[in-house]
C-alpha cells in the first residue's frame, strides 16, 4: 500500500518539475531566437542616440538630479500602498470571518503609517520639484 503511496506523491510533482524545466529553458531559448532571427547592422548610425527621427543635439548622458529620484521612490512606495489596500478591501468586503473591528484597526495603523511618512516627506521638502 505505501507504494501506491509513494508513486502518487511523486506523480504530483510531475507539473512542478515541467514548469521548473520550460521556466528554466524558456528565457535562453526566447533570447537565442531573438539572436538568430534579428537583423544585424554594423553602420555607425548603430551607434548615434536615436531622438524620434531629428538630428542628435549634445551628449546623450545627462546628469539627472537627485530630486528626480527621490521624487520616484516616493511615488512607487506610495503606489505599492494600493496594492496592499486592494486585498484588505476585498477580505473586509467578502466577511470571511474576521473580526470587522480588528480588520479597520489594522488598516487604520497601516495607514497612519503611511501619513507619517507622507508628512515626513513633505517637511523634508522631498515634494517639492524645484528646491529654493
């Protein structure tokens, strides 16, 4: 009986291991197509920045401010913060047995957190685009 057992367990893992192997060859392969079947030029225009058809003007490596990337990572953390609400929302409207009152107090403090940290920024002065 514990053969029977065994080999069902192992069987199981049978779609496990194909996804592990095509997730495993897929990337190499789609790269090494992409490889053989895409034009290749060695002109140097190659080479020159491409700005939507015009003539190139100025270096194509700028300097970017700090600011700018300060301002993103504030963006994207504030964006994350969606994704987690998203999910909360739907536990809180679907009643799956949890407590209603613990469920506003912990999304209450997630987002008290996320004011705090909205205020810190805007005392910092990170909002502002232009700093004077």
């Amino acid at each position: 009986m514990s053969g029977i057992v065994d080999s069902n367990i192992v069987y199981s893992y049978i779609p496990v291991a194909v996804f592990l192997v095509v997730s495993l060859l897929m990337p190499p392969m789609t790269m090494l197509i992409a490889k053989l079947l895409s034009p290749r030029s060695t002109g140097a225009e190659r080479y020159s920045t491409y700005e939507s058809g015009s003539i190139p003007t100025g270096p194509a490596r700028i300097q970017f401010s700090v600011e700018y990337y300060l301002y993103a990572i504030a963006f994207v953390l504030f964006d994350i913060e969606v994704l987690f609400l998203y999910p909360w929302a739907m536990i809180y409207r679907g009643n799956t047995g949890v407590d209603t009152t613990v469920a506003v107090v912990e999304m209450l403090i997630f987002i008290f957190v996320l004011l705090f940290g909205y205020a810190f920024l805007w005392k910092k002065g990170a909002l502002r685009w232009l700093k004077n």
